[in-house]
C-alpha cells in the first residue's frame, strides 16, 4: 500500500511539473510574448550599435589627434593652432599649403575638347 502511494504521488507530482512547463512555453509562443521579445532583441541591438558608434568615434578623435601631432598641426589649450583652411586641404595638397601657404595650384583648361563628338 505504501508503494502504491508512493508512486502515486511522484506520478502526479511529475505531471504537475510537466503541466507547469509546457504551460510556460505555450505562454511564451503566444504572439504577444513574441513580439514583447522581438522588441526588447532589437532595443538590445540598438543599445549595442550607439555603444560600438561612440567608441568608434572615440577611436577617431584619438586617431585624429595621433595624425595632427605627427603632422604637427596639434591644439593648443586656447583653441586650434593651425588655420581652419589648412584642415580642409586633402593630405598631399595640406602638405603643400604648410610649405608655401601664398602658392596656387594649376589647374587644366579642358574647355576646347567638345564632348558631343562621337567617337
């Protein structure tokens, strides 16, 4: 009789663990926790990409100053050190403007060659 009771009870304690648990993820299949959990995914990943953006701008700015202090176009505490103009120029043509700042570049005249001609 003791047996009998035993197992009984283990059988339905093991069917209200079972009841429990697919009762559990029914809920979790359930449109509404889907779409709960599709939100907070993507909210996660939104975090995730404005952290990866601000260190990617971190290393930029530090990158940034490593090049101007081997160019040696630091900052000064007041402000910049070197002209605004000077940091528009593309590299070869910066390196010109520091060397002789009242040089101009030449630049072609193509205006005779007629691009309606077939060729």
């Amino acid at each position: 009789m003791f047996r009998r009771a035993f197992w009984f009870t283990a059988g339905a304690a093991a069917g209200v663990w079972a009841t429990t648990k697919v009762n559990r993820r029914l809920k979790q299949l359930t449109p509404e926790s889907l779409a709960a959990q599709a939100a907070d995914k993507a909210v996660e990943a939104g975090h995730r990409l404005k952290h990866f953006a601000l260190d990617v701008k971190a290393g930029m700015s530090q990158r940034e100053d490593e090049l101007n202090d081997a160019l040696g176009l630091c900052r000064s505490e007041e402000g910049t050190a070197r002209p605004d103009n000077v940091t528009a120029l593309p590299g070869p043509r910066r390196l010109q403007a520091i060397e002789n700042p009242q040089r101009t570049t030449h630049r072609p005249n193509f205006s005779h060659i007629n691009r309606n001609e077939d060729h």
